[in-house]
C-alpha cells in the first residue's frame, strides 16, 4: 500500500431510460465513509441544455452544436440563453464559464450527494491528505460536456483547480489493470503525426516541395515538445534535493508508419507516450493521422500500450477525449481516451477539443515539470491546469480543455513518491557517531521549557513516531522534513553548514527579511536564529539555534 494513499470518492451518472429522457441517477460508487454510498435521482433542466448551448456557441470550435437531452416536447426549439451583465465592464466568456459551472455542480452534488462530499473531504482533511474525485459518466451524450469546470459557487474554484482534491473522470466498464510498478525517471516517447486534415489523394508530385517543408515543420515543433519536456523536468530536479531527482529522456518519432511506432513501444523502455497530431473521433477510439497514408485506431493502439505497461499516454489531437457521434446521437465508449482505459490503461489525459500549439507547449512543460516532482497523474493535471489558467486567464477555454481519465484501480503514481523514499537512509545522511557537529535544537517561541536538541547532526520532524521531533498537529506531514549537517568545505578543513529539507505536502514556512517564506520539496541552508513552521502558518513558532554562534 503506497505511503500516500489518497480516499478517493467515485460518482456515476447514469439516465434513467424506463423514466423519460430526461431522468438520470447520481449514485457514489465508491466512499471513504460506509455511510457515503448514496444516490439521488434528477432531470436534466431545459435550461441546463441553454447554457451549454450558450457555451459551445461562445467557446466552441465544432461546427455543429452537441444537445445532450432530448426534451419531451422536441417541436419547441429552446430559446437563446439570457445572460445579462451586472456592469458594462463584466467579462461574457467568464461570466458564462461560472454560470455553466455552478449549474452542472448543483446538478451533480444535489443532496445527499452534497453531503457525502463534505464527509468525504471531511475524513481527508482529517487525515492530512487530499480528496480523489473521480466521475463516471455512463450515459454518452454526457461526456461532451466540461464537468471540469463544476463550481460550488461564485468565488469558489472550479472541482479541477481545487487544491484539495484530485478530480478526474473514470469508468467501470474496464478490463483488469495490469500489475503496475513506479519508477524513478521519465522514459518518453514522443510521436508528431500529421498535424492537418488527410492529404487529398488527388495531390501530385509537384506538392513535394510543401510536402518536404511540412517535414521541416514537424522536426521543429518536435524540437519545441523535447525542449518543454527536458526544461520541465530540469526545473523539477533543482527543487528536487539531489536524493530523489528525477531523469528524462525523451525519444522522438517524426511520422512513423504504425509498424515503427509499435516497434518503438515493444522495446518496453518507456512509461510514458505523447502523441501530437491530427486526430478524429471514430467509432473504434477515434483515429490518429501518424502520416500520410498512416493511420492508427485507439482499439490497436491500446493493445500496445498494456502490452509493454505504459502508465501514461497524452494526446494532444482534436478531440482525443470526445466521442464520436451518429447524427446527434453520441456512440457509446467511442472515444480514444475510453477506448484506452477500457483496456486497461491507467491513465490518458486527452483534449476535448483543439488546443493551440503555445498552450498546448504550456501545458507539457508544465505537466513534466510537476511529474517529476514525483506528483501524482491527476495532481500534475491539477498544477498543469492552474498553469493554463494563470496564463490565458479564466474566461479563456485553454483550461478546460485537458480532460483526465484514470483507470478505477490505479493510484495515480507515476514515479515513486518522496515520501516512500524517506523510509529509506539517504547517502547524505552523517554518521551519528561523529562528535565535531556544531550542536544545535529546536525550540519554541511558546514554551521556554520545550527544547529538541539535534543529535549526530540529524533531526527528522513530522507526525510519525519514529520522527525525532513529533509534532501532532495536522497540516504536519507523517514524514515532513528534516534538518541535516553536512560538511560544505572544499578544503580538508571541515566547515558545517546545517540544512533544511522539506519532503511534505504543504511545506515549511522559512521567517526571513521580515516574511514568511514556503520552502516545498526544497533544501535551503540554516543560520542561527531562522524561525520555522512546519505545514501551516497556524503552526507553532520554532526556533534554530546554533550553540556558541
């Protein structure tokens, strides 16, 4: 069982067929709580349909509009949703985004659902840890629409930039995960397949020249993807203490046939596949365009990728997370994000719609960087999202357009977390047998009489028994941090320097230059005096002394 097991709350939508096209039932499938299995029947609102509506007309780039509910008098057409603005200077695009928001919310976590969503969080909060929400839609021709953007209110985030939850869709109707098994590098495989329409067939010889530099494009937009991956993942090592660094590498595949490409997989080097390229839904998981002439289907793709146990697979092609749609009718596990995961992959992050190239570049240096910080899948798509929405702002769809699907059975875990690592001694670790460490304790600014000397240069802090200094309070990490000495001369006179390392969830709060400051998954150097929180600036003031400096 992984260190950082996270409870994890699973809703299904599902229509209730013998009630009318408008009934469905919301039911959790799995609680942290005996009491949270619950359910609750609802309709689905004309009104509901007018917003999304409204929506697609706003954010859209489909040329026909997605109707999710047939209502019982199909001769009335709906009318035009009325938005009106409090004020000239009201945002439209981000007033509608939150009015669509609080609407599929209030539709989804109506009571009791509500209710086993407080306790769900509740008993996280509890335990120091984040909420897992995942959604299962089983009705098709809800899947289109951007449950991502669920909010509880004005003011309130939206359910994917929540930071204490893990939001991501899921289904049931999956075959067994394979037995999986966290690393400690990125091994990617980065495919550029067509990145337009299907060539007309019609096109001669004399189309070699565009041809040819559409290939030179390619290799540059490959080039662009490899420097987002490896910049990511740098950023991410020089947080990391040298301890737990994650490596990179990355191996690029410009238009292969399906053939190279399954080569390439059956090597079994790598944990990860990004795809970018053109893409179409289609009934068997959608279609990618690899090349001219090239074409893969989600069904053959999937095969590969449980084969040789790749954890995760990004798409960034039209419509990798949509399913395709016969006239108005949506075609049941369609889509090439639930093709994959119906198979057995564990994780397939897809777009809903088209993303442009800058946000898309974005979204992966962004994404790398926060896996290899060793976070889980979907709290990597959490930090990528916020990273979109701080850039292009929340009334511009680039935020929502990621859509996460996690197999049922997978805990998210690409790489091995810190926290697991931490039960193991670190090479820089000092033996305690030494005598010449400068001595030095913590103590509090509350209580005079509450000191913890540092034995052997080493003094591991957070909630755990076997920590040296246990602080029981809850914003505290099992295994927090810890504070190390070590010798930093390049002479062979020995000159200590004691330092902080920060392994938690929340991080350390540093008092320096008259504020606090957050050290997360970093390692800073001590002086004598430096006032310290552990995980909350509620927590107790403590004080790092240096005897006799």
């Amino acid at each position: 069982m992984s260190v950082r097991e996270i409870p994890c709350l699973s809703l299904a939508i599902a229509r209730l067929t013998s009630a009318g096209p408008e009934n469905f039932a919301t039911w959790v499938i799995q609680s942290p709580l005996p009491g949270g299995y619950v359910h609750h029947d609802s309709i689905w609102s004309p009104t509901l349909t007018q917003k999304w509506l409204a929506w697609q007309e706003m954010f859209s780039l489909q040329s026909e509009f997605h109707i999710p509910v047939a209502h019982r008098d199909p001769s009335t057409s709906l009318p035009p949703f009325n938005l009106p603005l409090s004020s000239p200077k009201e945002n439209y695009g981000g007033r509608l985004m939150q009015e669509l928001g609080i609407s599929l919310w209030q539709w989804v976590f109506d009571d009791p659902i509500r209710q086993s969503l407080a306790q769900s969080r509740g008993m996280a909060m509890g335990q120091n840890k984040l909420l897992r929400v995942r959604l299962e839609i089983r009705d098709p021709n809800l899947i289109p629409l951007p449950w991502e953007i669920m909010q509880p209110e004005v003011g309130k985030q939206s359910i994917s930039l929540d930071p204490q939850i893990l939001f991501s869709r899921t289904t049931s109707n999956v075959d067994p995960l394979a037995p999986q098994q966290s690393g400690d590098s990125l091994n990617i495989l980065l495919v550029l397949g067509q990145d337009q329409n299907p060539p007309d067939p019609r096109e001669t010889q004399s189309d070699s020249i565009r041809s040819s530099s559409k290939t030179l494009q390619l290799e540059t937009e490959a080039a662009a993807l490899v420097q987002a991956i490896e910049e990511g993942a740098c950023v991410a090592s020089a947080i990391n203490s040298s301890a737990f660094r994650v490596s990179a590498s990355v191996r690029t595949l410009v238009q292969p046939t399906p053939a190279q490409l399954i080569d390439a997989l059956d090597t079994g080097m790598y944990n990860v596949l990004f795809y970018a390229g053109h893409g179409m839904p289609a009934p068997d998981g959608g279609l990618l365009f690899l090349g001219p002439n090239a074409i893969m289907n989600g069904t053959e793709l999937a095969q590969v990728l449980v084969r040789n146990r790749v954890i995760l697979s990004v798409f960034n092609a039209c419509w990798g997370a949509q399913p395709d749609c016969m006239g108005q009718q949506t075609i049941e596990r369609s889509s090439l994000a639930e093709v994959l995961i119906h198979h057995g992959v564990p994780a397939i992050l897809g777009m809903r719609d088209s993303i442009a190239d800058r946000e898309a570049l974005s979204f992966i240096q962004a994404f790398t960087k926060a896996l290899a910080q060793r976070l889980p899948i979907d709290q990597a798509v959490r930090v990528a999202r916020q990273q979109l929405l701080s850039l292009y702002k929340f009334n511009q769809p680039a935020w929502t357009l990621p859509i996460l699907y996690m197999h049922p059975q997978f805990d998210g875990e690409l790489l091995q977390p810190i926290e697991e690592g931490i039960t193991q001694l670190p090479t820089t670790i000092p033996s305690v047998d030494r005598d010449d460490f400068p001595a030095a304790y913590l103590h509090s600014l509350e209580r005079s009489d509450k000191i913890w000397r540092i034995y052997g240069g080493l003094m591991r802090v957070g909630r755990h028994p076997e920590n040296d200094l246990v602080l029981q309070e809850r914003w505290v990490g099992r295994r927090h941090a810890e504070i190390i000495c070590r010798d930093t001369s390049s002479t062979a006179n020995r000159q200590y320097t004691y330092f902080l390392r920060d392994f938690s969830r929340f991080g350390t709060l540093v008092y320096c230059a008259g504020e606090w400051h957050k050290v997360h998954h970093q390692e800073i150097s001590l002086e004598s005096g430096v006032q310290l929180k552990f995980g909350s600036p509620y927590g107790q003031i403590l004080e790092f002394v240096i005897e006799d400096s």
